[in-house]
C-alpha cells in the first residue's frame, strides 16, 4: 500500500486532509491527553528544509517496543505517514495522535527526486506492525525480482531516531540519507547512435547490504546484488539514478549488453572505492573505456551528496 503513497501524493494534497480532519476533530477521544504535535523536518548538517513522505514509528520511551498511534479513538498499530514540502507538513495519510508523554520516535522517509529523478520501479521490503513489536528486529530492505537472486534498486531512504517529550517540546528532527545512488551512461565516443545490434543493456552492482534495521539503521548483510536496466535512446543507453544500499568493500560491477543474433556481451570489475552512505555515482561507459565522474545533487538533499570519481578501462567484451 505505500507504493500508492509515494507515487500519488499529490492527489492525496486534495483528498487526504478531510479524512484526517474527521479523524482529528470527531473521531478523536475528548481528552486533553491526547495531542497531534506540529512537525518540522530538516537535514541533518546544514539545516536546509526536507521534502518526501514520512513514516513516523512511536516506541516506549527507550526501548525498540512500538507503542502504536490513535486512529478514531482507539490506540491501533497504524503508523502516522505525512507528506513534507520544504520541511513542514503539506498534507497527512495519518497523523500522530498520542497522549502526552515521553517517546521514542522513529522516522523513516523517501525523498523527493531532485531534477533528473530516480529510477521508476525501486521495490523494497517493509516492517511488520503490530503493537509492541519489537522494531530492532525489522528491517528495510533489497526486494528480489521474481524467480531470481538478485534484487530491484530500493528507494531514497532517510532515517532518524530521538526521543522526545510530547507536549512539552516542539518535534524537529534531522535526517540522514541511508542510501547510495548509482546512474550509468552507455554512449560512442565519437558521439553516434549505439549499434542498431544492440537489444538490451543492463548493470549488476554488488556486493552490497540487504537491509537497514528500522531501530538503529545500521546494515546487515552485504551479499546482495542489484540488478538494473539501461533505457536505449538514439545516441546511448542510460538509466535514471537507483538507490541501492551501501557496500562494506568496493562493489562488483557487472555490464551485460544483449545483441539481437542472441549473444550476450558481458564485462564485469570492481569498483575502487566503496559505496557509502550519500554517495551519488555516475558511470560513463565510452567505447572501450569506462569513465566514472561525480554529478552535483540538485534541488533539496537530505545530506550532501559525496562526490567521487574513477576511471575504468574496458577491455574487448567477451
């Protein structure tokens, strides 16, 4: 069901707020209790304002034990999910409706694309919620493509955890990107369009972590292996950024170019460096050099992109 969040969240500026309000004004227990904080969300170094959607988990205060949130007066194991633009709400799916008191608040966002956007169909796998759930042992995490090993790209996660004191303190909080972005680019160097022989193109990128815990956001089991088409159009073959969890070693990096008589051209590395939180990579394949070059975030960035570069000879492929 959050896929229709994150891909519809516009439509949900103008459908969503009257539901909520029935939930916040009618439904809502007349208790001075229970409260739904404002909510301000920024990025984590330099302050500047978070767009994308947000999860918020509420736990009891300083344990991984998720306590839940209010949905029409009773307490249920709905999460609250808002919708941020420029670091304050634009719209809610739920809003948090808690009592007063002290909690440990859990937040989990997809950021909003900046120009050039994110690859279209990442997938992931998500928490399982019920009241009291121990949320140290659920996990955001690479989804496997049917009847295969390797996985889709993920989405732009960001992740925060705090305690705070509802009632008592304004809720701002500052998030971290827990995601690597991975673009690459297929063209001839002299600038002419690709071989009309060429079918298919896609890349293999592993080595990398499987899941992030929703409690602490730290990564577990860097096998994984991410698996993403190129788009062929006209002059090259290229693929918008995907997200994919970081690495602990330099990634493996695979090319498999589909000719139309039936042959598979392959080339594979590692990469010289590992892949690390933030980090945004753009590959330029050239004839038969592989040029590796950094490219600038654009628009708002949970934290600043790392810039990175690297050359990689190819060979004749095989």
């Amino acid at each position: 069901m959050k896929k229709f969040f994150y891909f519809f969240s516009v439509l949900l500026f103008f459908v969503g707020c009257s539901n909520d309000d029935e939930c916040l004004n009618e439904s809502t227990p007349k208790s001075s209790n229970l409260i739904s904080p404002e909510l301000f969300v920024t990025e984590l170094s330099t302050n500047s304002p978070y767009s994308g959607i947000l999860d918020i988990y509420p736990c009891v205060s300083g344990t991984p034990n998720y306590y839940g949130n209010y949905k029409n007066g009773q307490l249920t194991s709905l999460n609250p999910i808002y919708t941020i633009a420029s670091g304050s709400i634009q719209n809610y799916i739920r809003p948090m409706i808690l009592p007063i008191g002290v909690y440990t608040l859990l937040y989990w966002g997809v950021a909003s694309a900046g120009a050039g956007g994110t690859y279209d169909n990442p997938a992931s796998t998500e928490p399982a919620l019920t009241l009291n759930t121990d949320m140290s042992k659920q996990y955001y995490g690479l989804r496997e493509y049917p009847s295969d090993t390797v996985c889709h790209p993920i989405y732009d996660y960001v992740f925060a955890v705090k305690q705070v004191d509802l009632g008592n303190e304004s809720i701002a909080v500052a998030l971290q990107r827990k995601t690597a972005g991975i673009s690459v680019t297929l063209k001839n160097e002299d600038g002419s369009s690709l071989a009309t022989s060429i079918d298919s193109v896609r890349v293999y990128v592993g080595n990398l972590a499987e899941k992030v815990n929703v409690y602490n956001g730290n990564y577990e089991n860097y096998t994984k292996t991410v698996m993403f088409p190129l788009v062929i159009s006209g002059t090259q073959a290229e693929n918008k950024m995907a997200m994919v969890l970081p690495s602990d070693v330099p990634p493996y990096f695979r090319v498999e170019i589909d000719l139309k008589n039936g042959e598979t051209k392959k080339y594979e590395t590692h990469l010289s460096s590992i892949l690390s939180p933030g980090t945004k990579l753009s590959i330029i394949m050239v004839s038969n050099v592989i040029f590796s070059e950094t490219t600038e975030g654009s628009g708002f960035e949970v934290n600043d992109w790392t810039e990175t570069e690297e050359t990689i000879t190819l060979p004749p492929l095989s």
